[in-house]
C-alpha cells in the first residue's frame, strides 16, 4: 500500500535534486512508480464507484491511451519482429529498418551494430574506445569498455556541471589522457540542428582537436562515423569478430 506512494515521492525528490540540466532521462524514474500508484488507486477507488461511472472513467482511459500511441506503428512493428524472430538470419536486414533513413535521425542501428563489429574486430579485450555521439550500443556489439564515463556525447556538447572538475570538455580529456583509448569514433550525424554534431563538436574544441591530431590518424571504417586509430598500435593485439 505504502511502496507506490514512497516511490513516487523518492523519484520526485531524485529528479528535483538533480534540476532543470536539459536531459529528460531524469523523468523516466517517475513513470513506473506513477503507473503503479495509478493502478494502486483504481483498484482501490472504482468497486466504490456506481456502474456508469466506472464506465465513463474506462472509457475516458481507453481514449486517453489511444490518443498518445500509435496503434498502426505498433501492430507494424510488431509483425516486422516476429517475423525476424521466426527467420533470424538477416540481422542486417533487420537493423537497417531503424534509424538512419532520414536526415533527422540521431540514432541509426545498422551503423551503431557495423561500428560495434568494427571495434570489435580490431582491439583486445583489454583496451578502451571511445564512442563520441548518440551510439553507445557500440560498446555492447563490441564488447569493449568506454573510455570515459561519457557514454554519450551530450552532457559534454552541453557543458553539463561544466564549472565542476571532471565534467564538460576538460573532464572528457581527462579521461582520454588517462585511458588512451585504441580508436576514438566520432558521429557524424546526430544532434544538428539542436546542438552541433558530436564530430563538429570534438573537432571544434582546441584541446579535444589537438590531443586527436597529435597522437591518432584517420581510418576508414563505417559510414556516419569519423573514425581514427591511436598512432602506437602497430602491434597491438587483435581479437576475431564474432
């Protein structure tokens, strides 16, 4: 009786600590705990209610919901998985359907999974790379650990806490100073016209531009990303892409 209530009075008290910084997965915390304490109290409210009101509150609730979904994509989306789950074969083929068809895509599957191979293939389990955009499903395709706690590019374009150490351009190099990660990728295509692109971004920034310049070269590698290749690795190790 009593979790949905403190549940939602500590996802407040989260989110009103953390403030106003822009970046809305603060607020994702409080919806599970408002589902349940939204269904805690129908549960607890409509046997009290007369009949045609709980009619007129379920049906007001069936038009709410289908006002905010869309009931078509979602039926689509739907065949289009089971159908991959039933013939699994072409995972290509299957990524290729989200993201990356529009110039307003952030986020773009097929070049998040072909960039996580791409890492994949050419560094040791033990070494870092950096991800630098909206694609940090990279990391997890290639099995290999961030660079920096930055797993996306944001919070940096942003200069969130910029003022505190660790946080912001410098607290990015910080890392990369300290971790030299094996490739830095930087995306090509994901914030403009909001903020810059993560790789506009990386490369306008004097101290980010120079540490890249000065020890890392560019290598061809996936489409949507500038990839670049840290200058020592001559004989690096190499693991075989699964």
């Amino acid at each position: 009786m009593w979790l949905p209530i403190v549940w939602v009075a500590a996802a407040c008290v989260s989110i009103a600590i953390n403030g106003s910084r822009g970046l809305p997965q603060y607020f994702l915390q409080a919806a599970p705990a408002l589902a349940l304490a939204a269904g805690v109290a129908g549960a607890l409210t409509l046997p009290r209610l007369p009949r045609v009101w709980r009619v007129i509150v379920v049906a007001l609730l069936a038009v709410a919901v289908w006002r905010v979904n869309d009931f078509t994509k979602f039926a689509a989306n739907l065949s289009y998985d089971a159908r991959y789950m039933a013939r699994p074969a072409d995972r290509r083929a299957y990524l290729a359907r989200y993201g990356g068809q529009r110039d307003v895509d952030k986020f773009a599957a097929l070049a998040t999974w072909d960039l996580g191979q791409y890492l994949r293939a050419r560094t040791a389990p033990s070494e870092t790379v950096l991800v630098f955009g909206f694609s940090p499903g990279a990391y997890v395709y290639a099995d290999r650990r961030s660079a920096t706690r930055f797993f996306w590019s944001r919070p940096v374009i942003l200069n969130f806490n910029g003022p505190a150490r660790g946080y912001g351009v410098d607290g990015l190099l910080e890392d990369l100073e300290a971790r030299r990660p094996a490739y830095i990728a930087l995306q090509l295509h994901d914030w403009a016209p909001d903020v810059q692109d993560s790789a506009a971004f990386f490369l306008s920034q004097p101290s980010l531009s120079a540490f890249l310049q000065s020890a890392y070269h560019r290598v061809p590698a996936v489409e949507g990303f500038d990839v670049w290749e840290r200058n020592d690795r001559g004989a690096a190790p190499r693991s075989a892409a699964r």
